[in-house]
C-alpha cells in the first residue's frame, strides 16, 4: 500500500524535533539497543580507568569475548522460553550434565571403542551431547506443555535433578583431559582463526552488511513502505563496518606467548625473526559459534513460521489458540531448542577448561536470564531480540570480568549481579507501562 499524502514520510518525519530525536527516527535504531549500548561502553571504560588500563587491552577484550560465548548461546533460547511466558531455571544444571556426559564419553568410552586419536570422536561426542540435551528440554517441555505443571516448578525440580545427576554420573570426580579437536570449540592459539582469516570473515561480514541494507531498501520500495534516507543508511553501513574492522584490528592485536609461538615455528620449520615471531589470535572459534548462533536464531525469530509462532503465543496465548496454532508443541520445542543450546554451552565450557567438574554451569541460569531480560526480554512476555540478549551477555560477561580484575569477593560480585537484573526487570516494566 502506498503512503498517504496525510503521513509524513520518514525523512520528514526525522526533520522535526531534537537532533538525537531525528537521527533515531531517520535511522530507526532501537532506543533501548542504544542505551545498552552506551551503558556498556560506560562499564567498559570504567572498568578500565579502575583497573589501572588493563580492562580495555586487547587481551582482556579477546577473552572477554570466550568467556562471553557460552552464556551468549544460552541466551538466544532463553529470550524464546521468556516470549512464550515461560522460565527455564534448569539451563545451568543442563549444562553441567551435558558436559559431564560428554567428557565421560570423549574421556572413557570412545577411546575402547574407536581407539585414541579418532577424528570422529569430537563429532560423536557433539552430538551426543546435543541429543542429550534436546531429550531433557523435551521432556520438561512436555510436562510443561502437556501436562500443565508450571515451568517455573518443573524446571527447578530440573536444577536440582540435573545437577546430582551430573555429580552421579562420575561420581563426582573431575574428568580430564578432553579430545584435542574438541578442545578446540573451546579458544586457546589452536581455537582461533587466526589474523588472516580473521580479516577475511570481518570483510564478508561488511559486505553482508551493506548487501543486506540493500535489499532491505529494495523490499521497502517494492511493497511501497517508507524508506530511511539515503544519509541514514549510509551512516548505520559505515557505523557497523566501523564497529566489525575495529573488532577484528582488537582481536588480532592479541599475540600467541612466544613460546607458544616459538614451538609453532618449530614444528613448521618456520624461521623465527629475530624480534620474535608475532602471531595473532584472531577470532576465537568459540565466539564463532556464538555468532552462528546468534545468525541462525535470529533468522528462526524473524523469517520462520515457528518465530512468528512463539512470539503470537508470547503476545496472546488464547489467541495464538483459537487462530489454529498448536501452542503446546510450540512450547515443547522452545523448550528442546533451550536443551540443545544448552548442551552447546556446555562443550564450549568444557572445551575452554579442558575438563569437567561439578561445579561447572553452577548459577549460569542467573546469568543466562539476566542477560535475556537486559538485552529487552520482556518477563511479560512477547518481545524480545536475539541480538539484544547477546549484548546482555556481554553486559553480565564485562561486569564480571571487570570485578575479578578489581579483586572483589565473589559474594559482592553476586550482588552486584543480583542488582543489575532488579534493575534490569524495573526498567522493562516502565517501558512497557510508557508505551502501553
């Protein structure tokens, strides 16, 4: 449908009112996205000016990235399980079973069985956690779904069943090591893509970009909406090519140890220079996972039947009913999903430690939720972005890292947490009663 002569058009409407009032309109940026943006950049800088300039070296920012990675993937489920009206408090307990199942299947089983070394057994074991964790999100799912009982009692039976169930299954011994290739889902100088293909998956990340701007542009003309002005569109291109060029520059800066480095040189029969050899790390492969993830969900969300499912569902459940959706199944595979990505987190943490404890995975639904509803979940129901929910997990990720660094007790650094979602739940509350 075409606009009316009565609407003003985007760009006219963006030439009333406060420059930054215009420029959000032109650009159509999510207001909430941005002030999570700009109190993200406030910690950070904070963080750095306390901590003596250490917090914003490239070495802090790249782990900070791998430790972020795994409560990141958790997120992107949590912000669906929170659409559909539903908690899930189990998700940390998933975790650590699921990596206790698949360190003792890597660690004891499969070596008796396909012999040391097997490139196959990252594999087997990758997909033996996943299915595992798709099987307890399903079966919680359909005691919620299909049986009635509260997904809030359901899934802190969960907490506490998965977690003895972890301690059971090795009777509470740590299991280490892990397979050489499935550390690799974990970072270190081997999990990482390294400066060359780091800038390489940076460049394809611009032009996806614009690509995409492009023909968002294309679809608005061809069904007759509103177009962005041209300097708006520029500007959200440049800013974001900006923001990934800067990324990978940081990423690379961090150096392999020398002699990391040096052994490398060796085994390659690489001469090393007499400054040294300078190796990068590169993205690490663990926040590549977080970033597929982060893709593929947020196509799921926007572009599938089963997105647009779980947020009608969210939005009005009886509703949702009656115009025909099985809002039951629905539900069950929010909850295999949640599972499934569950059990990635946990390879991604095994991986990273080299081993399994019992202690992994211990709170990580605190943080999971808290960066589900700081990135714009609404507890409510109905709303939320899978974008929004990674940032929240940097957001936790960064307030933690940020108080290690300062040497706080881990008591306050649960309050602080603790806090920060209070705070988190109160301003979602008042922008949904401003808009209503």
């Amino acid at each position: 449908m075409s606009q009316s002569a009565s609407e003003p058009s985007v760009g006219a409407r963006a030439s009333t009112g406060g420059g930054l009032s215009r420029f959000v309109r032109a650009t159509e940026v999510d207001t909430r996205m941005l002030g999570m943006v700009g109190a993200l950049l406030v910690i950070w800088l904070v963080f750095h000016v306390l901590s003596g300039g250490i917090f914003l070296t490239p070495r802090n920012l790249w782990n900070l990235t791998v430790q972020t990675s795994s409560i990141a993937v958790m997120a992107t489920g949590m912000v669906l399980v929170i659409v559909t009206r539903n908690i899930d408090l189990s998700v940390g307990s998933i975790l650590g079973f699921t990596g206790m199942a698949m360190a003792a299947l890597q660690a004891n089983i499969l070596p008796g069985m396909l012999g040391f070394d097997s490139p196959f057994t990252w594999l087997l074991t990758l997909a033996a956690g996943i299915l595992v964790g798709v099987a307890i999100g399903g079966l919680q799912g359909y005691i919620i779904a299909f049986m009635g009982v509260p997904a809030f009692i359901v899934t802190l039976g969960g907490l506490l069943i998965w977690r003895g169930g972890a301690w059971w299954l090795t009777s509470g011994r740590t299991v280490a090591p892990l397979d050489d290739t499935f550390r690799l889902m974990g970072g270190g100088a081997t999990g990482s893509l390294g400066e060359t293909w780091t800038w390489v998956l940076a460049i394809l990340a611009c032009i996806a970009v614009v690509a995409s701007l492009v023909f968002a542009r294309k679809r608005r003309v061809r069904f007759g909406f509103p177009q962005r002005p041209v300097w708006a569109e520029v500007t959200i291109a440049a800013v974001t090519t900006i923001i990934i060029l800067g990324a990978a520059l940081v990423l690379n800066a961090y150096e392999w140890p020398s002699a990391i480095a040096r052994r490398y040189a060796e085994a390659a029969g690489i001469e090393v220079p007499e400054g040294g050899l300078h190796i990068g790390y590169g993205v690490a492969v663990p926040v590549l996972i977080a970033i597929v993830v982060g893709i593929v969900m947020t196509f799921v969300t926007q572009r599938t039947r089963f997105g647009r499912y779980v947020f009608a569902i969210g939005g009005n459940p009886e509703a949702a009913e009656l115009a025909g959706i099985n809002t039951r199944w629905v539900v069950m595979k929010v909850f295999m999903l949640m599972g499934g990505l569950a059990a990635l987190g946990a390879a991604i943490s095994t991986a990273r430690l080299n081993a399994a404890t019992n202690a992994l995975g211990t709170l990580d639904e605190l943080y999971v939720i808290a960066a589900a509803v700081i990135g714009g979940t609404s507890l409510a129901g109905g709303a939320g972005t899978i974008i929004g929910a990674m940032l929240g997990a940097l957001v936790m990720q960064s307030l933690q890292s940020g108080m290690v660094l300062l040497g706080v007790d881990s008591p306050l650094q649960s309050i602080v947490v603790g806090v920060v979602l209070i705070i988190a739940v109160w301003i979602d509350t008042v922008y949904r009663r401003r808009a209503a």
